[in-house]
C-alpha cells in the first residue's frame, strides 16, 4: 500500500510548494491537494511548475479535493457545480491525478433520504460521464457530520450500488466513520470494490454525533478503532493501493510543517503496517 498526504494537515502553517517539497523529501508517494489552496500557489507558480514537479520527482498527485455540495441543488448552483467539475478535470489530466474526491450538501434544511438518494444518484452519473472523457475516476466522501445529507457508510454504499459504474466509488474517511457510528459490521457487509480511497485519522473520545473535524488527531492517538478497520479491510481482501493522512487540528497548525508531515508518516506506518505491505 502507498502512502499519501493531504494537504487539509498542513492547511495552516505551509504553502502548496513547501508541502509538496516537504513530503518528497519525506518519502511520500502521493499527495492530495486541497483545491482552497491552488489560488495561492498559482500567484508565484503555474501549474505548469507543478506538473514539472510532479514529473521530475517521486511524489505524484493523487487526488483533487473537494467538490463541495454536489447534490439537491438548485438550477443555478448545479451549473456551478459542473463547471467547478470540468475545470477541476482537465486540471487533473493534466497533473495526472486519478481521482476527483465529491462531498454531500451539508444543511440544516430537513430533505428526505429519498430525495437525497436520487440527487446524488443522478448528479454522480452526470459527473461520471465527464470523467470518463478524461479517465479520471470519481469517488464520493460521506462527512460524519449530522447536519450533511450522506453521513454514513452504508448510505453512501447505496448511492454507489445502485449507480453500478466502476469509476464511481467511496472515500473510507476513518473519521467520517467513526463520527456518525457506522460499524465494521457494515463495512463487511459492503462490496470492497467500492472503495476507493482510505483516508486514516483518529480522533478525541467525544460523543458520537457531536465530533467535528478539528477533533482528528495523528493515528494511534484517539479512539477510532484503527486495528477494526484494517484488519476488516484485510480479511475482505481489499486491493486499494492508496492510504493518505488528512487531519484539520488547530494545534497541529502550530506546529512547523516539516515535524506535522514527519509525525504523519511515523504514526501511519505504525498503524498500516501490522495489516498490508508498504
């Protein structure tokens, strides 16, 4: 399995640059980048310097995160989404990343499941058709949050089930599982083809339901059960490749960069390595 790096860990306290320089040096094989920070990065660079990078160096992208609110939008804000969409699309063909990584609305306006489900279903497949052109694929992440319309493994399995397009997956947020208590017995009950992506974090012993993003802390701190997860992982045989680190935690942001990123790959390696090969 390789071992990649999203940029949300060092969101903060390092540039793209510095990241990609700093887990190169750091011996990732992948990164995943945070579209809130291309702007930044393309005021002194282009992404012609970082296809460049990419070219010359071992790191390669992986993924392109996220699109935001995809589904049960109105007319107006599902052209934004589109357009964000195709953008985002030629700029991972041209940087070579695989994935574009999609995430639910979050509201508190109260909207059926069943309305819910046949949103993401149909925009999914709209979007799958575009990826196909550039074969990229698409994967859906579930926020462990209550107030976002897919928060559980099992509902986004759904989407992806009755979808039925091998392009079309999910993003195993250790975080986003725990958050909204999805159990292992539910991940063993789902089609391991369907995953895509594995994103590893723990996180503080909060009540379920009320954890938010900057609760994530580095592999092996928290209460996520971790060893669960992979070792179900294992026994299904799952044949993913990737695994990144993505935390959001106000004191890592504190911290210099290069110990964040070095930290990361540490407690990943001791968490990942028990159950598949790096």
């Amino acid at each position: 399995m390789k071992l990649g790096y999203n940029v949300a860990t060092t969101k903060e306290n390092a540039t793209l640059q510095q990241e990609l320089e700093l887990c190169e040096k750091h011996g990732y094989d992948f990164i995943e980048i945070q579209m809130d920070k291309l702007p930044e990065y393309l005021q002194e660079h282009s992404l012609e310097d970082m296809k460049q990078f990419f070219d010359t160096h071992q790191i390669k992208p992986l993924s392109l995160n996220a699109l935001q609110f995809f589904n049960n939008r109105n007319e107006a804000d599902y052209k934004v989404v589109l357009d964000t969409f195709k953008e985002w699309l030629e700029i991972a063909e041209y940087l070579g990343a695989q994935y574009i990584v999609a995430v639910p609305l979050v509201t508190e306006e109260k909207i059926l499941k069943a309305d819910i489900h046949k949103s993401c279903v149909n925009v999914l497949k709209q979007l799958a058709l575009m990826a196909a052109e550039y074969d990229i694929k698409l994967a859906l992440e579930f926020l462990g949050a209550p107030y976002a319309t897919v928060n559980t493994f099992n509902q986004a399995h759904a989407i992806i089930e009755e979808i039925n397009d091998p392009n079309v997956g999910i993003v195993l947020d250790f975080f986003h599982f725990h958050a909204m208590g999805s159990r292992l017995d539910d991940l063993k009950n789902g089609d391991i083809d369907n995953i895509f992506l594995l994103h590893i974090n723990d996180v503080d012993d909060y009540p379920i339901g009320i954890l938010t993003d900057e609760d994530r802390c580095f592999p092996g701190l928290g209460v996520i059960d971790i060893p669960g997860i992979l070792s179900t992982l294992k026994d299904m045989a799952f044949q993913g490749e990737y695994i990144s680190i993505e935390l959001f935690r106000p004191e890592y942001y504190q911290m210099p960069a290069e110990d964040v990123i070095k930290k990361s790959k540490e407690t990943m390696i001791e968490s990942v390595q028990p159950y598949f090969t790096l």
